[in-house]
C-alpha cells in the first residue's frame, strides 16, 4: 500500500468542508447576539463576561474528550462524522430555544448547551482534513474552512439587520427578544443541521488501519507522565488558586476574578488526581498528551493566548461599546441601542467577509514572506484594526476598521495550523486538536476573568476600552509568532498550495 494519501479534488474538499458553513452559521449568530439577548433579559455590563464563561469552558472541556473519543472511534458512519451530526442536532435545538429564554439564566444555560454541541461537531472538522488529506493539501482545506466560516458568518451576522430591512420588527417590550433575532436564530438553526448533514452525507472516511498505514511521521516514543512530579505541581497550582480565591473575597475584589481563580486550582486539581486514575483512562491519556505535546504547539500556545484574548474581548464587548458611543444609547428597549446592535452583526459580517478575501490573499502574502511574518502583518492590522474605534465616531467608517479585523482573523484560522502542520501523528489527530484548542480557550477564560475588572477599576466601565485592550493584544500575538520556527522551504510551499 502507498505511504501517500491521494489527492482529493476541489469538489471533495469542498464537501468535507461544507459542514463548517453550519457550524459557523451558529458561531456568528452566538457572537454577535447573545450579549444582546443577555442585556435584553436584565444582565448589568459587569455580569456580561462571566455569563459568557459557558462558551470557552465547554470548549476547554468538551473538545479533548471528543477528539480522544473520536480517534478511537469507528463505526459504520465513520469516524469523526458520527460527532458531526449529533452536535449538529443538539446545537439546531438551542438555537432554536435560545431566543425564547423567559429569563436570564435559562439563556445563560442555553448557551452552554448550544457550545458544547457545536464544540462536538466542531472539534472532529479539524482532525477531519488531517485525516483526509495529504500533507500538500492540508492547508488547502484548512483554507476552505476558512472560507465557509466567512461566508456563513457573513450571511448569519446579518440576519437581523437583514430581516428588519425586510420590515421585521425589530424592537420589543422590555425582557423580550425582537423577532428580528429570534427568526435569525430559526433560519441558523435550519442551516447548520443541513451543512452538517451535507458533509456526512457527502464523505467518506479512511478506516483506522489505512490511516496508520499512510502515516509516515517519525515520533520518538512518548515519555510516560512522572506521576510524583505532577501531584507536586498540582499542589502548587492548587495552592495558588485557594490563595487568589481567598485574595478576591478578603479583599473585595470583583468577582470574576474567581473565575481566574478557579481556573488555577482545576489545572492543580486535574496534576494531583491524575496519578490515581486508570494509566489507559482517557483523562490519564489527555495528561499525559498535554504535558508530551509537540515543541512548536508550546511556542504557538502564547501566540493563540493573545489572539484569543483579543477576540473574545471584541465578541463580547462590541456591541455594548458601539451602541453607547457610536449610537448613544444604552437603554436596550430604545431604537438606537436596537439599530446600534443591528450595525455591530453587520460589522461582524463585515469582517467575516474581509476574511473570505483574505483567505485568497494570505497564500500570496506566505510565497513571500513567511509564514511568520505574513501572521506579524495580519495580526497587527487587527490590532490595529480595534483601536481604531477609539477614534471612529461615525458608525459606518467602522467597516475600514473591520478590514484589519477580517485579515488577522482569516490568519488566526489558518496559518498556526501551518505553523503546526505535520507535527501530529495520525493516531493522536483528534486528541492533540482538541488539546491545541486549550490555547484558544484559556485565553478567553482569562479574559472573561479580568477584562470587567480592568475595565470597572481603570476605564470607568467603559466597553469601548475592551477593544483597546484587545487590540494590543493581537499586536502582541504577531511579535510572540516570531518565536516559532519557520517551516523549511518545501513544507511551506506545499502549505499554501
């Protein structure tokens, strides 16, 4: 048998890759909405961050155990398509019940349903095109991806203001959802069970021994967890989590800082009960991976923390900062907060869109530059990007600012996963997927943790100073990705081919 995968033609990678429409479809209407419906059912600015802590921590949890469960997987569905279907379904239904929350907390809890099932279908995509691809296509459908997440943000970020266009109402009594959003929220659903339901429908899967067989990356053997030495690091992590913990309620610090808190002690927690579970469990195995993972994922997790910490900071605070300075209004029962909200979907499509663009340049800007410098330029246009709402004040000129913002995004998207390409072994596709996607959520409990307080304790409550913040950030991010070392002269032309 050929150590080489064959090549799959443009409509193949297309229909893999088809599904994450679906997927992104649900993302979008989640990013650029949810903040409004929170705000509509009573939430204060100060809660908005911590209720949005359902998204990232679902991911952090979820994705690891679905690509460990998925690798091992094999049934007369395949292999990782039995994942996209079930979290298609699962997420359809809380879309479809989210914009009817009667409270707050039944839509904080929605969000943490819809999450974790698009997180199942999500997860599996990524090991999907490393499954199904040869080295020299991999970037290929990474950047279809790429594109199906713009084109379906685009279109799912401006449902709403679409639809009121269309003469759907698009304000309602205080504590009710305008239909504009709810009916948005209908057609994603509708839409992210057929594009799923597409590429399982569509595509076929290599059973694991054909993968085994294709899969000629060297691997040093893994070096077996030092059981001793985590239980005393967790001790310490654990330590240091009760000492913040304690620091926050003595203190009266804000309470999100317990989040950050939390965060340390269940890293401690998960060292010191490692040792006491099963060596061939898969929590032992998701360890064991994290602490064995490639170099290059170590250098590219500080890269991924400061770009996703300037994106969530940006999901989740543009709406509140947009329609308190560029519309003027904070009352969510108003016109103007109700149009302010409406123009940031379609700046969030704005920048979708940008990416979808960007898709088709960034492989230009890579032949020559780099893979690192072309993520230095993208990420800093982003950065740059975001800090210019501090000095925007005409609503629409703000699209220029979403160029930026779409560039750095359609790089975060793809070209870490260059970066990291051909690192991974076959066999452990799914797991290391799932523990590279720590490094995109860490970052965005983080923020989740600090971003109220830094803004309540030194900006005056302002959200509009959230995206200053984040805008740095994604400059730092670009400057840490020169840390990474550059793929020799073949890998990366393949990479963009």
């Amino acid at each position: 048998m050929s150590t080489t995968k064959p090549t799959l033609s443009f409509w193949q990678i297309w229909n893999m890759c088809f599904g994450f429409l679906g997927i992104q479809f649900g993302f979008a209407l989640q990013n650029a909405n949810v903040s409004r419906i929170f705000q509509t059912l009573g939430a204060s600015m100060d809660d908005i961050p911590v209720l949005w802590i359902a998204a990232p921590l679902t991911g952090l949890i979820v994705q690891p155990i679905v690509g460990y469960l998925s690798d091992r997987t094999w049934t007369g569905l395949g292999r990782r398509r039995p994942y996209f279907l079930v979290g298609a379904v699962l997420a359809t239904l809380a879309l479809f019940a989210m914009p009817n929350s009667p409270t707050l907390w039944i839509a904080a809890g929605l969000l943490w349903v819809l999450d974790a099932s698009i997180n199942i279908s999500m997860e599996p995509f990524r090991a999907f095109v490393g499954d199904q691809l040869p080295t020299q296509q991999r970037a290929s459908g990474y950047a279809m991806q790429s594109f199906f997440i713009g084109v379906g943000s685009v279109i799912a970020s401006l449902l709403p203001w679409l639809l009121a266009k269309a003469g759907v109402g698009n304000t309602a009594g205080p504590g009710e959802v305008p239909d504009t959003v709810r009916y948005a929220f209908y057609f994603g659903g509708a839409v992210l069970l057929g594009a799923v339901g597409w590429t399982v429908l569509r595509t076929r899967e290599y059973p694991p021994e054909v993968l085994r067989a294709h899969d000629t990356l060297p691997r040093a053997p893994q070096r077996p967890l030092d059981v001793a030495r985590a239980r005393r690091n967790g001790l310490v992590w654990l330590a240091a989590g009760a000492a913040g913990a304690f620091a926050v309620m003595q203190l009266g610090l804000d309470k999100q800082l317990y989040i950050l808190a939390g965060l340390l002690a269940a890293y401690g927690l998960a060292l010191v009960v490692v040792g006491w579970v099963r060596r061939d469990s898969a929590f032992a195995h998701i360890i064991n991976d994290l602490h064995d993972m490639p170099a290059e994922m170590r250098k590219l997790a500080v890269v991924q923390f400061f770009s996703w910490f300037a994106l969530f900071a940006m999901w989740i605070y543009t709406t509140a900062a947009v329609t308190e300075v560029h519309f003027r209004s904070t009352d969510t029962s108003s016109a103007a907060y109700n149009d302010g909200a409406n123009w940031v979907g379609v700046l969030f499509a704005a920048y979708n869109g940008f990416a979808a663009l960007a898709a088709i340049v960034i492989p230009w800007m890579v032949r020559r530059i780099g893979l690192r410098m072309s993520h230095l330029v993208n990420a800093t246009l982003g950065g740059l990007g975001l800090l210019s709402f501090l000095l925007i004040r005409d609503p629409q000129w703000l699209l220029l600012s979403m160029v930026g913002v779409g560039f750095a995004w359609a790089s975060i998207l793809s070209l870490p996963y260059a970066l990291l390409s051909d690192s991974v072994p076959a066999e452990k596709m799914g797991v290391f997927m799932g523990i590279f996607n720590f490094f995109i959520v860490i970052p965005q409990l983080v923020a989740a943790s600090l971003l109220g307080f830094l803004l309540k304790t030194f900006f005056g409550g302002h959200p509009i100073q959230a995206l200053a913040i984040g805008g740095i950030s994604l400059i730092v991010a670009g400057l840490c990705v020169l840390r990474v070392r550059e793929p020799g002269a073949a890998v990366a032309t393949s990479a963009v081919h």
